[in-house]
C-alpha cells in the first residue's frame, strides 16, 4: 500500500462516520465545514512538496464524497424539500457505499483531488460513448420547456 492509499485509508472512515452523523442529525453544518477543511489541511500537510501519482476513480470518490458534503453543508437551508438537494443527498449515499467498498467513482460523477488541474482534453464523445444527438436534442427540449413556462424560471 503506498502513501496515498494509507492517507486515504485513515480519512476515509471518518470521512464515513461524518456522512453518517450528517444523515443522523448528530452534526451541525458547521461542524460539516470544519470537518472537510480539516481533512484539506491535512491533505495539504501530506502533499507538500510529494511528487504524487495521478489520482486513479477510487480516489475520486473520496474526493467526491468529501466535495458534496462541503456542498450539502453550505447550502442554505429550505422550508420544504428541494429538489437539487434531494438529488446531492441521494448522490452523496450512493457514492458513500461505493466509497465504503473501496469501489471506483461511477462515470457519471467526476472529482479532482485539491491542487490538480484538471483534464481538459478530455472528450465526452469519445470517452464515454455518448449519443451527442441526443444530448442536442435534450438540450433543445429542455430550452424549450424553460421558454414556454417563465414563471417557473423566475
């Protein structure tokens, strides 16, 4: 196991155990924010002055847990359900489980680990075999449901 892999190993389970006191109620947003700029610092404090290997899908799922956390715990807080929040909520479960079986990111979801650039290259046509006509035609589709429904836009 190199060094990555051990600093992920010991943040991923409380990483785990954060998300479960999220569901639980048994943590403030606060305290959510707290928790993942501790775990930044201390990837920053284990990173400094590494040559890193380039992060492979396992990794980015730790990544990604710990960004949508971030994301639930800064957004604000609603009267009823939102939807958006609802999806991230769901989101959030279901790469916890991929994250607790040490599984790889699923394609759809995408993450970076802190101070890497990003991949620009990279090309949703031919790296995941996508049907772009139909992608255009949905865009075009949900265009037009937002033009024709303005209050709902607003």
């Amino acid at each position: 196991m190199n060094e990555i892999d051990k600093f992920l190993n010991t943040q991923q389970s409380k990483l785990l155990t954060h998300i479960g006191e999220v569901f639980s109620g048994k943590t403030t947003r606060s305290g959510t924010l707290e928790f993942v700029d501790q775990v930044l610092d201390d990837w920053s404090d284990f990173a400094a002055g590494r040559n890193l290997r380039q992060p492979d899908r396992r990794e980015r799922t730790f990544w990604y847990a710990l960004y949508i956390l971030e994301e639930i715990a800064e957004f604000p807080p609603q009267r009823k359900p939102d939807p958006f929040m609802e999806m991230i909520k769901q989101n959030l479960v279901r790469v916890a489980v991929v994250l607790r079986n040490r599984g790889e990111l699923p394609m759809e979801f995408f993450a970076t680990r802190p101070g890497e650039e990003p991949d620009f290259g990279f090309d949703p046509s031919r790296d995941l075999d996508l049907d772009l006509d139909l992608a255009f035609d949905l865009d075009r589709e949900i265009s037009e449901v937002a033009s024709s429904d303005k209050e709902t836009f607003h």
